[in-house]
C-alpha cells in the first residue's frame, strides 16, 4: 500500500528543446530554471536541489551544484507547442492529434446546425458586418476564447441560475463533438444573466467574437467548469484507469479542472499555500492512491516576466515538499516536474516549449538515472505499473530503471 505523488511546478521547464529552432524560434535559448537561478543566486530551494535539479538543468552554476544520489531525467513535450492544458493531458496518458487553429466563425454553422438537431434552441447574434456569436435557450453563449490565444479555444458561457451545470455541460460536449480547436471551455456562474453576457460580447481583429468572462461576471459567484480537449478520451488515462478499480484519486489545483475523473477529491485553486495545505491533509488521509498538484502560480509569475515572484513561489513550494518528504513512507513514490516552459527572461511573456525536469523521490532508492523521456506519459505509464493497472494510451514505464 503506498502513494504515488505528482506535483506539477506549472511552467519549471530546463532548457530549450531541439525542435525550437524550426517550430518555435521566439523560444530559442529558454532555460526557465536556470534564468531563474541565474537571476536570484539567494534563492533557497534546498530539497530540489537535493532531488536533481541541476542534474535534470544539465550543468552546475556557482554554488548549485549536481546532487550525489538524486534520482532523477527529463521529459520532452509530445504535444504540440507548449500547452498547460495539452501538458497535462499528455502526462495523464494521452498524445492530444494536433488540433485546428480557427476563429469560431469558421464553424458556427456547423455548431448551429448540430445544436439544433439536438433539440436547443440557437440563434446567431452580432451584426451584419462582424462576426457572430450563438445564442441557446436564451441562457447560453457559445464564442470564441478571447482571453488566451486566438483560434485555440472556444468557450460555452452559460446562467447557472436558469440553467444547471449539468445541462451546460451537455451543451458544451455537443459543441465539442464537431469542432476541432483545441478546447471546448464549458462554465458557468450565478447571478449572471443572459444581458450580462451579451453586454460583454466583443468582437476582435474583425475575426473573433465572443464574451469577455471576466467582464461578464460570470467568475463572481457559483463559478463551475469542464475544460473539454479534442482527441481527449479520459477513459484511456491513468485517473479514470483507477477510477475504475477504486483507488484513490485526489487532483489538486489546475489539475482538478483540466484531467477528468469520478473521483469527489478535487480541490482547484490558485494560491500555492492553500494547495499545499491540500496536498498534505490528502497525504494523510490516503493509503494506497494517485495524487496530483498543479502549482500554477509559478507560470502567472512566467506570465508576468516576474522573476522575483516566480523565485518567491518556488521558494514556498520547495519549503513545503521538503515537509512533505518527512511524510513519506518506503512505499511511497514523489515525482516533481514541470508541464513546460515560461521562462521570464526570454523577453516575452508566452510558454516556452522547454524540457521538464523528472525529479524523483522513493525511500531508499539513490542514483536512479531515468534518461531523457520522449513523452511526458512515462509519468501515467509508471503509476499504472505501480499500481498493477491497465497501462494508459501513450507512455513507458520507468518504475524498472529505479529498482
């Protein structure tokens, strides 16, 4: 009986990888890790030093030096470009197909058409000269994301007081089955009327339309999510795996609202502390089971190009996994990486499509070296043969490389 651990320091990417040059050039040099270390030499991060951290970086630094017995690889990306989302998808077990990139215009009667069929009610609103928005049962928008990068995603803005989440989600899965964008973002919140929405409906480059969320209100009050991906079928990842053999599962963080599961231990949020304090009452209260956590405040400090704020965040997360170490039992196994790059020096303030460190902890075990991993779900691949499980879509254990 045991736990198998996973925390995602969202965005701690070590190093460029080798495909930037001709996919992703605004990224070459990017080394979020090392940038980091570089800037901050005062930085205190003890316990992932002690796990590998330079070891997965590649080269030492002054006083940050290679640790002698750490376990520890890295990771490329599988996915295309360098994608929270797609990064956490591929670390639960699946290889998202490379998505459309178009505005919401491009499909909308393909959407509408479907939408009808299913018995909604659907209307186009904007007018004649812009691009247009639905309108279902008068108390959902569907349109494009405009708050992350245009053509990626869609979102499905529905009134939780007129209508249940559950039902919203039915519309969101029906506007996921014909679209190939990357993301379906199906939400909704209270107190928010159909008015509401529309009131903060905009349309951008006289290509996008769609509601600004936060404008809208719609995150003030009762705010529920469902991030629906193309080519994602949760039933081939490691949580549902596990679902279906009822071991624990307790997803923490960003994590609890892009990965799918049947499991009531979610706990989303956004403050690191308060995730942590997650993380460890979750540690005490499982025997034998899966735990996740994002950390994603690192990756809003990348955002932001805020070195000293991403050192900060990486200072609490390493004091805290040093208390969760002292947690451990020699059955337990931790794993702490990264899902990509955001690396605040590059001089812009995107991902960058970086490797990710393996840093890995396991009573007892010393000087594993598990290579540079070709995909990220290696991680779910371990964990299912950890817990003597179907193996999930995509991935290769490495739990034989630290016997």
């Amino acid at each position: 009986m045991g736990k198998f651990i996973v925390i995602v320091l969202d965005s701690f990417g070590v190093g460029a990888m080798e495909d930037v040059p001709e996919v992703r050039d605004q990224d070459i040099g990017s080394n979020t890790a090392l940038h980091i270390i570089k800037k901050k030499p005062e930085i205190k991060i003890t316990n992932l030093l002690n796990l590998g951290l330079m070891n997965s970086i590649g080269e030492e630094w002054e006083n940050f030096k290679f640790a002698q017995g750490a376990n520890w690889g890295t990771s490329k990306l599988s996915h295309q470009g360098a994608d929270s989302f797609l990064g956490h998808q591929e670390i639960m077990g699946t290889i998202p197909p490379i998505p459309l990139n178009e505005p919401f215009s491009e499909s909308i009667d393909q959407v509408e058409a479907h939408l009808t069929e299913e018995g909604y009610s659907v209307k186009k609103v904007g007018s004649d000269s812009e691009p247009k928005i639905l309108v279902v049962n008068d108390c959902v928008t569907v349109g494009d994301n405009l708050e992350t990068d245009l053509g990626q995603v869609y979102n499905v803005s529905g009134c939780l007081d007129i209508i249940s989440f559950g039902e919203l989600t039915a519309i969101g899965k029906a506007v996921r089955d014909v679209v190939k964008v990357s993301r379906v973002i199906t939400f909704g919140g209270e107190n928010v009327t159909l008015k509401d929405l529309l009131a903060a409906r905009k349309v951008i480059d006289d290509t996008f339309a769609g509601v600004d969320a936060p404008e809208s209100g719609v995150y003030d009050k009762g705010y529920q999510v469902v991030h629906l991906g193309y080519g994602i079928n949760p039933d081939v990842q490691i949580p549902t795996i596990l679902d279906r053999v009822d071991i624990d599962v307790s997803l923490i963080g960003k994590v609890a609202d892009i990965v799918q599961t049947k499991s009531n231990r979610l706990f989303p949020g956004v403050d690191s502390q308060y995730l942590f304090d997650q993380l460890m009452t979750q540690v005490d209260e499982i025997d034998h089971g899966f735990i996740c956590l994002n950390i994603q405040e690192t990756d809003l400090a990348g955002h932001a190009e805020d070195v000293d704020r991403y050192a900060n965040r990486l200072e609490l997360s390493d004091k805290n996994i040093g208390q969760l170490l002292e947690k451990l039992t020699q059955e337990d196994i931790l794993i702490v990486m990264a899902d990509h790059g955001n690396d605040p020096t590059i001089g812009h303030s995107q991902h960058t499509r970086e490797r990710v460190p393996l840093l890995i902890y396991s009573e007892g075990k010393e000087n594993k070296h598990i290579g540079n991993r070709q995909t990220m779900s290696d991680v779910a691949a371990t964990a299912s043969e950890y817990f003597n499980v179907e193996k999930p879509a995509n991935g290769e254990s490495f739990l034989n490389e630290l016997s």
